[in-house]
C-alpha cells in the first residue's frame, strides 16, 4: 500500500489543487467543483504514466515497484486516465475555455516521459504543468496581473527546483534523457538553479508583499544547500518556502 501511495505523489497533486484555489481566489470568483478533481487527477495520471515508462530505467535508481507489478500498474494507470478525461470532458461542458486548459494539462502530462530526448522539453513541461492550474481564472475570463505574476514566479521556481533533480540524477541519465546539467554540467547548472528559483520567489515577493516575509527562508536554503551533494535539502527548503508563500497569499494577499 505504501508503494502505491508513494507512486501516486499525493504532496505534488495536492499542490496543484492548492494553485488552483488560490488562481480562483484571487480572481475573486468560485471555483467548479470538477476543477480542482480534475487537477488533482491529471496529477495522479502523470506521476503514474512517468513510472511506468521509466519502470526499467528506474531500476537503476533503486525504484522496483512499477517493473515488479507491470500488469497492475499499467490497469490502474488506465483507470487512472479514464478518470481524469471524464473529468476533464466534464469540466469542458461547463466551461470551453477551462476544459481546453485542461485538456492542454492532461497532453502535456502524457507527452512529457516520450519527450526526455527533446531538449528543455520535459522541465518545460513540468514547469507549465505546475504553473496552468493558476491560470485557470484567465480560461473563465476572469484574468489580472496578480494572477500572471503568480503564474510567472511559479514558472521560475519550479523550473529552478527541477533543475536540482535533474543535476542529483546526471550519473543515470546520460544517454536516456536530456538535461541541462547534462548539456552543460553541474558546475553551471547548480548556480543557474539558484538564480532561477531566487527570481521566481522575487517576483511574487514584489507583487505579493507578503511574500517578502518569506524570502530569507528561500534565501537560506538556496544559499546553505547551493552544493550538489546538497540537492535534496535544496528541494526540501524550496519546498517548504513555496509552501509558506502560498500561504501567505491566500490569508493576508
């Protein structure tokens, strides 16, 4: 069970569902209930499809779980994206616009294991896909500026947080996957993650005052974890100050 609960990223989905209520929050309108379900799914069925296409190479990570239950995994991946075009069409009925926003999502999710040879394909599109639940709002005809920032600033961050996985897996993925620290090595592209994840927190701190109180957490794990031994402290500071900014945004922004 553990293995099946690990497998699905509930943390990630969930976040996604967290940007999407804040996106409708801050454009001041209700959100469909099949809205933040459908996200929640298209999350599911990504991390799912990512798996099981990276079954064999996972092994090499130490990750057995999708090799070892082929048959299974492939059903509930299945059912898993049956659930999530249900869901999508669903939302489509109620509104063309957010439907087609979704339906954008769910491709990107599906495309993104099949797109590792293609250069910045698949930290674009983990990116993009972090970012559209935010966007939702604009689908609905209910865009502004706070809610491109935020689009923005998530944009930069979770392209820079990517950027310290793909750095923390360059010894297994040389010839399976394109990568930046692959293309031009660590050294380079420890500080572009830095770099890239600090502006993303600037500018919704520049927008979102509130944000700014949260900023020296961003900049201590970004400094004190900016090694590449250090990747996964890195990711967990960003982690934490993302959290802490989102906050912030929806009781104080």
């Amino acid at each position: 069970m553990m293995s099946w609960i690990a497998a699905l990223r509930l943390p990630v989905c969930i976040m996604g569902v967290v940007f999407s209520i804040l996106g409708f929050k801050l454009a001041g309108i209700e959100q469909f209930w099949a809205v933040p379900v459908a996200i929640f799914f298209i999350g599911i069925s990504t991390m799912l499809q990512n798996d099981w296409r990276d079954r064999f190479h996972d092994i090499r990570k130490g990750k057995f779980f999708a090799f070892q239950h082929e048959r299974m995994f492939y059903r509930v991946l299945s059912v898993s994206w049956m659930i999530t075009g249900t869901l999508v069409l669903h939302v489509f009925a109620e509104g063309v616009m957010m439907g087609i926003v979704l339906m954008t999502a769910s491709f990107c999710g599906f495309l993104y294991s099949e797109l590792r040879l293609v250069p910045l394909a698949p930290i674009v599109l983990v990116s993009l896909m972090s970012g559209i639940p935010i966007l939702l709002p604009v689908a609905a005809g209910m865009g502004n500026m706070r809610i491109w920032t935020l689009f923005f600033a998530t944009l930069l961050i979770v392209f820079g947080r990517e950027l310290t996985k793909d750095i923390e897996d360059m010894g297994i993925d040389r010839g399976y996957k394109w990568t930046i620290p692959l293309a031009l090595g660590g050294e380079i592209a420890m500080p572009l993650s830095v770099l890239i994840t600090a502006s993303g927190f600037l500018l919704a701190g520049i927008w979102f005052h509130v944000v700014a109180y949260i900023l020296p957490v961003a900049a201590f794990g970004l400094l004190r974890y900016s090694k590449m031994e250090k990747t996964g402290k890195m990711r967990l500071s960003i982690d934490i100050a993302m959290a802490l900014s989102m906050v912030v945004i929806f009781f104080f922004s």
